[in-house]
C-alpha cells in the first residue's frame, strides 16, 4: 500500500509540474509572443499606408495578412493548451469554450447539456478533468470517424459525472484492430484515479465508444 501511495504521489507531482509548465508556455505564447507579433503587424500596416510603389505595397499587405494569421493561430494554440477560463470561470465555461476550438478544427459537432447545479471543483481537478476530456475528444478525432458527439455534465451533492458518446466505428478493447488509442486511455484512467474519481471506458465495433467519468466533489473550505 505504502508503495502504491508513492507511486500515486510521485505521477501526481509529475503532473503538477508539467501542468505548470504548460500554464507558463500558453501565457508566454499569448503575451510574449503573441504581442511581438502583433506589434510586427501594426508596423506592416504603417509602411503599408506610407508605400508609394504598387508592388511593393502589395507585398508588405500580404506579409500583414500573414503575420495576422500567425498571431490567430497562436492565440488558438495558447487556448488550446491552458484555456483562460479553466482558472477565472471554471470547468464548465472551459469545456464549451474549448469545444468551440475542436468543432471549427475537426468539424466534429459537439452537443453538451449539464444537469444539476455547477458546484465548486478544485483547480487542481479542474485541470485534470479538462485533461481527460480533451484527450478523449482528440482520440476521437483521430480514431472514431464520426461526426457527432454527446457530452453530458451530471451534477449532484457529492460527484460529478461526465458521459462522453461519439457514435463512431468503436474499437477492440484487447487492440485487435490496431487503432487501440491504449496510451491515452490508459492516461486518463489514471489522471481520474489520482483525483480519487474513475474513467470507465467501453466500445463496440460500429456503435461507438463511451467514456464515463465521475469524480467525488468535497464542500468548499
């Protein structure tokens, strides 16, 4: 037992750190690079507006265009990684604002209803259930060859639980088929194990795959 508690530990801190890391990237990215980049691009604009030679011109307005679209795709980047309402709003403002970014990515359309009250969750959980969501999501992007999926958010006194349908052409469990996502499964499984929840994970082949994750939820102190 005492082997195992360490174990949950040290994967628990390795987490943690890399979290942090990532937290530290996405601002970096958004309001270190993301603001060189934006003053590069109002700097184009000027001398833009100032060239006389049409040519020239021209070629400056789509340096701007590009320098635009690299500044979009990083500020979609840095949301991908650490979303700013995963820390000010909460885990449920998270989730939609990241399905966003995957729908107009994948053109998966993705249907979320919660029921029950939103209640409190530690950032640490919050973290680690966004993770897991995420990891699902793009497993089904990669794998599932489907169009739709269902989210579900269920809210009660004690525990939260999420159901994840995709609908999509499912998988072996024993990796038969050979497009077993198993190292992002087997991830989530134990991201939820260390915040004391579960992740339950059944497919069958052409029905889809479901995940179900439930995690305990503590009073705020």
């Amino acid at each position: 037992m005492d082997s195992l508690n360490s174990k949950q530990h040290i994967s628990s801190y390795i987490i943690h750190s890399q979290e942090e890391e990532i937290k530290r990237i996405a601002l970096e990215l958004h309001e270190g690079v993301g603001q060189n980049l934006y003053s590069i691009f109002t700097g184009l604009q000027f001398i833009e507006s100032g060239a006389k030679e049409l040519p020239m011109k021209n070629y400056v307005r789509e340096m701007s265009q590009l320098i635009e679209k690299t500044i979009q795709e990083i500020r979609l980047l840095s949301v991908e990684l650490h979303p700013p309402t995963l820390t000010t709003l909460g885990l449920l403002p998270a989730i939609k604002s990241y399905i966003k970014l995957y729908t107009s990515t994948f053109g998966i359309l993705v249907d979320l209803d919660s029921i029950g009250e939103e209640k409190w969750i530690s950032e640490k959980n919050r973290i680690t259930v966004f993770r897991v969501c995420q990891e699902a999501l793009a497993n089904i992007a990669k794998y599932a060859d489907t169009s739709n999926v269902n989210i579900n958010f269920f809210w009660s006194e004690k525990d939260l639980k999420i159901t994840i349908d995709d609908f999509g052409k499912g998988f072996h469990p024993d990796g038969q088929d050979n497009i077993n996502p198993s190292y992002g499964l087997a991830a989530m499984k134990e991201r939820m194990l260390l915040t004391g929840g579960q992740c339950h994970i059944s497919s069958k082949i052409g029905e889809g795959t479901s995940i179900v994750l439930s995690l305990p939820l503590v009073s705020r102190e």
